[in-house]
C-alpha cells in the first residue's frame, strides 16, 4: 500500500507542470461551474463530464477501437510477406554475425553507406499505398444502418465516422488561437524574435519543458530549435542515454536482421536521392538499425492498438518453437520510413542524440502516422478530416476531382503519412514540426494538406487527369507554410 | 532601343546561349561588328595580346578583364595578397594586425602552399615539422580540376603525381586541415561578379551557390585514401564514381549548409563563418584590385572554391575566371541559367547595346540574387562615417551579431 501511494504521488509530481496536467486542471475548473455537479459525486461527475468534454481515456478508446474491423491484419500481410522473401532469398530472419564480420561493420560504422550494405534482392515489403488501401477498406461494422447520413454524404476514401474537428472549432479552441494574425506576422516577427532571444536563453536554462512546448507554437529560432525540442521531448544525452545507444550499437554489430536489409534499400531509394537528406545517409543506417533493436519501443504498444508483429523461432533442436517479437522493437519499417529520420540530422549532429530525439518522437507522433486507431492524431483520423475539410470548404473542387478519377486523398496521402517530410523544404518542414510538438498533435498536418489544395485550387479545377492532378501537387519545396495555413485557417474562418 | 545587341560567344552552353535568346540579341559571329562577348579565357588572351593590338570600342563590351588572372593564377593570387599585405603593415591598418606568433589576424585566409615539384624539399621539411597534418593536394593549370587530394603521407605524393596523366605535373600542396581528421564540410563554389564602374570598384556576390562534398567520405586510413574517389573534388571526376547520384550530384545547396551549421552550432558562430567567407572575397579582391587594369569595357564573373575546416574556419583554395556552365543536375542548371541572367541584367541594363563612355551605376533593383559586398562610389562618399545606414545596400546577415564584434574591420569593409 505505502508503495502504490509513494510511487503515484511521483507521478503525480511529474505529471505537474505537463501539458497534460495543465489540461485535465483547466478542464475540470470548467466542469466545476457546471449545474450538474453535486458535491456527492463530485468526483464521477467531473469524471463524466471531463469524457463529454472529449478527453478521452486510453482504456475507453482501445473500447472503441474493437468497434472497427481490427487492422492487425495489415502487421500480418507484413509479416508473412517478410516470412516469404526471407524464404525467397534464404536469408534467416536474425543471424549472428561472424567476428570477422563484426570487426568490420565496427570499423565501418560512420560510413556504412560507402558500400552497397545489404541484398541486394530484398524489396520494400509495403508501401504507403498498402496502408491506403487498408484505410480505404475500413468500415465500421456497427454502422451499417443506411440512414447513416454522415457517411454517404461523404465524398472521400475514408468510410468510417470519426469524431475530427473542423475549422471553426479548431480556430476558436485555444489549438490555434495563438497563431498570429497574418497581418501582424510579417512586422512583428523580426521584432519579436529579438525581444525573445534573450528570454529564450532563461527558457533552455531553466530546462522548462511546458514552456518550451509553447514557445515551440510559435515556431523555434533555427538556433534553439534544437535543444528546445529535446526538451519538449524530455530526452537528455545523460551517460545513461549514452550507454544505451551504444548497447543497441553492440546488437547490431553482433547480429544481422533480415529487417536491416529492408532499412538499407529504403534509405538507398529514397534519402540518399534527396537534395536535402543526402548528405545524413550514414547517420540514417546508424539510428535505424539501432532503432530495430530497441525493446524499449515495445512500450508503445500500451497505447498503441495494433499489437507487434511475432515471428516463430525454432530452437536449435527443431523441437520448439516460441513466438517472439520480430523485429525487437516490434516496428516493421516500410518504405520511406527513413523520412521520419532524415530532417532530425540538421538538428543533432551526435548519433546518441539524434537517436533518444527520433525515439521519442516516433512512440509519440510517428507510429500514429502507420498505426490504425481512432485517435485524432492517427492515420484515420487525419485523412478523415483532410477530407472533411476540403468538401466542406471548397465543395466544387472536391466533386470535380472525384469525377475525374483523382480522389484528393489518394494525392495528400503521401505527405500525411510522412508528416510531409520529403516533400516540404527543410526549413519550412521543421517549422511545421514545431507545431506538431508546440500542440501536441498531427492534425496540423491534415490542415496543411487542406491548404495545399485550397492554394492549388485554381489549377486543380482545370485539369481533367489524375495524372495532371498529380503534376500540379508534385513540387511542394517552395511552399511556406505558415502563410498558408493562416490564409486557410482564417481566411475561410471569417 | 537603338538596336539590338549582337552577341558572340566561343562557349556553346545553353545556359548563356538562352539568355541571349531570351533577350531578342542577335548572334553573329567573331568577325562580325559586335556588341557583347562572352569568351574563354583562350580568346581573351588573343584579344588582349600586344601582338593583334586588338581595340574595343565603345559599344563593346567582354566578360574578362584582360589581366583576370592576376587572381586565378595561384602564384600571382599569393603574391598580390603578400602585398597588399605589407601595404597594410605599411600603413599601420589595424587590418595587419599580427598575432604573438606573426600570425595575421584577419589576413590569415590562403593556406601555405608549396609549388611542386620545384618546392619539394622545402615541401617535405615542413611536412616533418607536423607530421600528423593532411595535406592538399591539386593539379594547377588545368582549369576545371582534375580533383582535390587528400594525403597524409610523403609516399603518396609520388603516387599521385605518378598518376596524373596531364603533362604539366605540376601540383600545389596546401596546408588546409588541422591535426584532427574530422569530417570536412566542404568546399563553397560561389560565383562573383566583379564590376569595375568608371568611379571605382563595385563587388558584389551571387546570394545563391553550392557546396560540394565528396561521395566517398573521406577517412584517415591509407585504404581508403588508395581509393581514386576520396577526395573533395569537382563534379566532373565524381561523375564517374560509382556513387554518384545524378539528382543531387553530390552537392548541397549554401542555405541547407547554413540551416544545418545554425541548427547544430547555432547562429553566431554560423554568421561568424559567412562574414569570414565575405571578408575573404573582398580582401583578395581588393588585393588585386590596383594591378587589374581598369577597362570599362569588362567585367569579370569569378568563382570562388572556399575550404571549412571542421573548426568552421574557411581557406581560400583557389578563384576561378570561368566557372563551369557545365550543368550537372537540373538545380545546377536554373541556378547557372539564373546567374547568367542576373549577370546580364547588371552589366547590360535593359537589354541595350552597352555603351561604356557613361558612368554605369549599380542598378540597385535588378540586382536580382546578387547581393553588395562593396561599393568604392558608395564608400568614398560616406568615408567619413562608421553609420550602419550607409550599408543599407549590403544585406550580409546578421548585422546585430557584427556590431557586437570585437573586431575592428565589421563596422566597414572600407
């Protein structure tokens, strides 16, 4: 009993001065003003209200999730494809390494990419494509009922009804209520930023990370983006952190992953052809490799509702066989993975860092972006909205694209699953970032893609091919986003 | 218009030859009455030479100075800034000033080089003086580089001149490196324009440019350094390595070098760097500036190969007079397409025949990505004051950081 309390007052001691914390706070003082409340059960009627409200508990929404058709089908034609090249090519799914093989990767290790590193004959085993295609298939089976208005009358790929915010409630929520008027961003600005300079130093010094995730709403100095971040994220480069990169260094030096094959074809087809990403090749192999191997990644699955993808290993008598989970980390990467990677390496230029860096953004942001789920900042939800926001607000559009066979989604669907990495300019990608981490959510990434639309409109409306649609959405690089976002967000808001 | 401009070119680019096009002038040919030469540097010398006593009307105009090479030549580049040097210690410049150990502060930017293999033995003593340094080593005379090497022992210098097929073996060897090997960032490849108008000198520098970095990384270890393709070097011996890519072609954008070198190591010291990368181009050319000779019928569109060391210290390698037009990646190819435009725009105002008895002013808006890095007109006039306003002109960063500085020369490049 003592050490239930003594370790929940320590949460709660963490917990005070998070986001979260502030939150839950400023939503139940709300509650409390409420008629409803008796003091009798004051504590289920803050409690009720708090779910009306919308926050969600973790164990409601893995209730609902049960609801929609389970996706871990989508981890399982994963696996036994990878099951079959690894039959394919005869490669084992993990193998230990020869000492003479591990010297070499050891000294090799800073530029892995000078060779031609791994099988040549591995492919890509999904692409974002597979995952559209499952997303499209969605459908909720308790909605079967056909006066379900919500879901006909909806134009897009996306069959399921999700609760997702629209303009209006995203503008008047405290969300994105600080993002400046587009009038004043222009002369306020520079001003600003040299008036906050020295306030940034006392932000970083006093390590404070709720404050820094606000300052982060604002978009970061590109000098103290970096140890802003880290602090948002809480990852520090302790001696501990330390050793635990290079422990995971030691688990790639002693075995081969069949999975590593798949990491090195991914970084090779798409980061090293990248004007921005090529130069970070060799970091990528360092962080993704070590990544594969890291249990710690497991924790997600607590609040993720896909489960990790096992595999049998046989014993070495052949007489047992244990599922475990392959890879370690449970995450099979796909192609273009390594995007998520690539414009952390203008941020941190030590591979420990930019590892904790990656980790934690990937169990906090990332694997929602690949991950069935309900919630808002998952893939279901974002496309959803995505595409709820351009019928909405630019109806003609949408219906002129459905009928000639380009479905807006199926263009935007790549940038969402990549956070837009790759297609953005660093500079602008990382600006959207700081918004990611500032409000603790994907949605504005949904919103973007909204707004590239919106921006494109005039084009988009002539074209009569999915290809030409294609074409006029190809290059995003000299995009800036924050000015189209406020055009999007306010514009059509007033 | 009093009539269209007649060009003449001996380089057969697409990227010159669309931007004459582009501006309705008319090709003829060397013999024929033209306004607008755009030569290599072969031609220029025969135009200039005592012996065709060559004459350039008013109405011509060339892309080189005829004594360019006052800064291309590596020997006369060193010898110029030597004495520009010593003109300053002359005149007592806080410039020249001189550290405790008769180091330069502020001109200390050009490598020491050795000539070989005539400066071999002085080479060689200096090489056991610090025997853990790497050395740079490059073949002169030819122009578009047949690679920048990079050698840590004696042995390897005979290798290398052994398997370099020009016939004039010469090389030069630099010191650029310190004793760490750590990774090099680079080299900057910026275009510089250099206009010389009636009144005085005007520089200015090209906003954009790349950076390139070798495919192979380079390593201490001899193996590697067996390897042809260890080196920082231009695009054309890249290409046949088996890396090479042809979207990026192995270079980085400045503004990504920048992004990546303010995120990683912050903004000051990345400012710090290209003002020194600033402050070098000036310096060397206003080195040079009182042996060229002033012909308004020229300008000159120089090319400057810039070292970092890993301690973000940039060295000037070399200064090129014709820089490549050869483009290698489609990026390549609209940011020379643009360059030659923005050129063009400031040497032949509105397109019209250039007429080089009028003093020509720098057209402040057309200046398109070129950026003032010094104006003699401007400065003269405004000699007296040390007033930030007078740089309005000159958008070099970060000026807060400067003014801060401690050293002596921010406030003016004058």
């Amino acid at each position: 009993m003592m050490d239930e309390s003594v370790s929940i007052t320590q949460i709660v001691q963490r917990l005070k001065g998070t986001n979260l914390h502030s939150q839950l706070e400023k939503q139940a003082k709300e509650c409390l003003h409420k008629p409803e409340i008796k003091l009798e059960t004051l504590k289920d009627d803050v409690r009720r209200l708090l779910k009306a409200s919308g926050m969600t508990w973790l164990s409601d929404e893995k209730k609902s999730i049960k609801k929609i058709e389970t996706t871990d089908s989508l981890s399982c034609r994963i696996l036994k494809s990878l099951n079959s090249m690894c039959t394919e090519l005869g490669i084992p799914l993990a193998r230990k390494r020869p000492v003479a093989e591990q010297k070499e990767l050891t000294n090799k290790w800073n530029e892995m990419g000078t060779d031609e590193p791994g099988n040549a004959d591995t492919h890509s085993l999904f692409f974002h494509s597979d995952i559209l295609k499952v997303l499209v298939g969605l459908k909720n089976p308790n909605n079967e009922r056909s006066e379900d208005l919500t879901v006909r009358s909806h134009w897009g790929l996306i069959q399921v009804s999700l609760n997702v915010r629209d303009i209006l409630q995203m503008v008047s929520l405290p969300f994105f209520i600080s993002l400046p008027s587009i009038f004043l961003i222009h002369y306020i600005t520079v001003f600003f930023r040299m008036h906050l300079h020295i306030q940034n130093n006392t932000l970083v010094s006093e390590q404070d990370s709720a404050a820094a995730q606000q300052y982060s709403r604002q978009g970061c100095p590109t000098g103290l983006r970096a140890q802003l971040w880290s602090l948002i994220l809480n990852t520090t480069n302790d001696p501990e952190d330390i050793t635990h990169y290079e422990q995971l260094k030691a688990r790639v030096i002693h075995h081969d992953l069949l999975v590593d094959n798949l990491i090195y074809k991914d970084v090779k087809l798409t980061a090293s052809n990248d004007d921005y990403y090529f130069v970070f090749e060799d970091y990528l192999y360092q962080v993704l490799l070590c990544f594969s191997r890291d249990t710690a990644v497991l924790e997600h699955f607590n609040y993720n509702c896909a489960t990790p993808p096992k595999s049998c290993i046989q014993s070495k008598s052949g007489s047992e066989q244990c599922a475990v989970v392959y890879p370690p980390n449970g995450v099979i990467p796909f192609h273009g993975f390594s995007m998520y990677v690539a414009p952390l390496c203008f941020l941190y230029n030590e591979p420990s860092k930019l590892y904790s860096v990656f980790r934690e953004m990937y169990i906090r942001y990332f694997f929602r972006l690949h991950s069935i789920s309900s919630h808002p900042s998952g893939i279901v939800s974002l496309c959803l909205q995505f595409e709820r926001l351009l019928q909405t607000h630019l109806p003609q559009l949408f219906y002129h694209l459905r009928e000639i066979g380009a479905q807006p989604l199926r263009i935007a669907f790549k940038w969402i699953v990549r956070a837009f990495s790759g297609y953005l300019s660093t500079d602008q990608l990382l600006l959207l970032w700081d918004r990611i981490l500032g409000y603790d959510s994907l949605e504005i990434v949904a919103v973007l893609a909204t707004a590239v639309f919106v921006f494109r409109a005039e084009n988009l409306m002539e074209v009569t091919s999915l290809a030409s649609a294609e074409a006029v959405l190809a290059d995003l690089s000299t995009l800036k986003v924050m000015p189209l976002l406020q055009i999007f967000l306010f514009a059509t808001s007033v | 218009m009093a009539g269209k401009v007649k060009w003449v070119t001996d380089i057969e680019k697409s990227v010159l030859i669309n931007n004459f096009e582009k501006r309705g002038w008319i090709q003829v040919t060397d013999s024929d009455d033209w306004n607008f030469y755009w030569m290599s540097i072969q031609t220029i010398r025969n135009v200039f030479s005592v012996d065709t006593g060559y004459r350039l009307s008013d109405d011509q105009m060339v892309n080189h100075f005829p004594n360019h090479y006052e800064l291309t030549r590596k020997d006369l580049m060193i010898k110029n800034i030597k004495r520009y040097r010593k003109e300053l210690e002359k005149e007592a410049s806080p410039l020249a000033e001189k550290d405790e150990n008769g180091k330069h502060l502020y001109l200390d930017f050009v490598p020491v080089t050795f000539m070989l293999p005539a400066d071999y033995n002085l080479f060689v003593e200096e090489f056991r003086k610090s025997p853990s340094s790497t050395w740079i080593m490059k073949p002169c005379g030819k122009a578009q580089g047949k690679g920048i090497f990079l050698i840590n022992k004696l042995s390897q210098i005979k290798k290398w001149s052994r398997d370099s097929q020009v016939e004039n073996t010469n090389s030069e060897i630099l010191v650029g490196l310190n004793n760490d090997n750590s990774q090099l960032f680079g080299i900057i490849d910026s275009p510089l324009h250099l206009l010389i108008c009636t009144k005085g000198l005007c520089f200015v520098r090209y906003k954009l440019g790349f950076c390139r970095f070798c495919t192979v990384k380079y390593t201490p270890s001899t193996s590697e350094l067996d390897n042809m393709f260890v080196h920082l070097t231009n695009v054309a011996i890249q290409k046949h390595g088996d890396d090479y890519n042809h979207v990026h072609g192995g270079k980085w954008t400045v503004s990504n070098l920048r992004l990546y070198l303010e995120s990683t190591r912050g903004r000051d010291v990345t400012n710090h760097l290209f003002d020194q990368i600033h402050w070098i181009i000036v310096q060397s050319l206003k080195a040079v500036a009182p042996v060229m000779n002033n012909d308004k019928h020229c300008f000159e569109c120089y090319g400057y190969d810039i070292i970092i060391d890993d301690k973000l210290k940039p060295w000037l390698i070399e200064v090129n007079a014709s820089p490549s037009l050869t483009s290698s990646t489609a990026n390549d190819r609209i940011l020379k397409y643009n360059l030659i435009n923005d050129t063009l725009n400031i040497v032949t105002p509105n397109g019209e025949i250039p007429d080089c008895r009028w003093n020509r002013s720098l057209p402040k808006e057309a200046l398109g990505h070129y950026q003032v890095l010094y104006d003699e007109e401007q400065a003269l006039s405004e000699s007296a004051e040390r007033d930030l306003r007078s740089r309005s002109g000159q958008l070099l960063g970060s000026k807060g950081s400067r003014s801060s500085s401690v050293r002596p020369f921010p406030a003016t490049w004058k």
